[in-house]
C-alpha cells in the first residue's frame, strides 16, 4: 500500500494526512465506514453512479495540490447561502447519499479533517480530524 500512496502522493502533488494515511496503511483502503463506507484510494467509481463526476474533478491536475479555501461552515441554500463555492484541496472519501459527500481536506489550514458537502442544501460543514471522525463512527452503536 504505501507503493500506491506515494504514487498517489506524487501525482497529485501533495502528501496525505498523516491519520489518513495511517489508516490507509494498516486498517484500510476503503470499505466500511459511515453511511455507504469509505472509497478506496484510487478506487474507480462506476459512470453511471453520482461519485463519478466528483472523483473525476478530484484527479484534476492541481486540485489537491490547491490549498483548501474554507475555515469555517459555508452556508448552503438551505441555510441561506448558496452553492457556489470551492472545494479544492479535498478528496471525496465517502457517499452519505442524496449528494451529499464526506470530504477529506489535503492541503490548507485544516489538512486531515473531514468536512461534510452537501451542496444542494447545508452547504459545507467542518469536522474532526479523519481518526476522531472514524473513531466516533466505530463508537457509534448499530
């Protein structure tokens, strides 16, 4: 695995959390996790499926690489703000349906922690570091 990040790593020019990247090393690449589980890291998504388009923008030369804009909660339609807003700097890593995505920031001020995108209503909403996030989800009874 570690082969695959740093090819990762490199491609993207970027280095990944380090709590992720532990995770990624000695649990997981992907698979069980919150709401549909987690994606792989260099899992391919099916054309047909909503996730397609957001992993495709995601491999974008320069996305990850680009320091992630946002410190706080961006407002979404539904709570009165919009949808306009720029998610550079993370990596979707996990589908909690309806549009909604788990995203893992890369780069920027908040590097390692998992924010929720929900762009067609709550907008962005900032979270824990990758290890408390998945650790609250292990705690969570069935």
């Amino acid at each position: 695995m570690e082969d695959t990040i740093g090819f990762f790593e490199q491609q993207h020019g970027v280095r990944l959390p380090a709590s992720y990247r532990s995770f990624l090393k000695d649990v997981a690449d992907g698979g069980a996790g919150p709401d549909y589980g987690l994606l792989g890291l260099t899992e391919e998504v099916d054309g047909e499926e909503a996730l397609h388009d957001l992993r495709a923008e995601g491999r974008r030369a320069g996305f990850l690489a680009t320091p992630f804009p946002h410190t706080g909660e961006w407002r979404g339609p539904g709570k009165g703000g919009d949808a306009d807003y720029s998610v550079e700097g993370s990596l979707v890593i996990g589908e909690c349906g309806c549009g909604t995505v788990h995203r893992l920031v890369v780069t920027g001020r908040n590097a390692g922690h998992v924010w929720l995108d929900d762009p067609d209503w709550g907008g962005l909403t900032p979270g824990p570091d990758f290890r408390d996030w998945y650790s609250a989800w292990l705690a969570t009874p069935p």
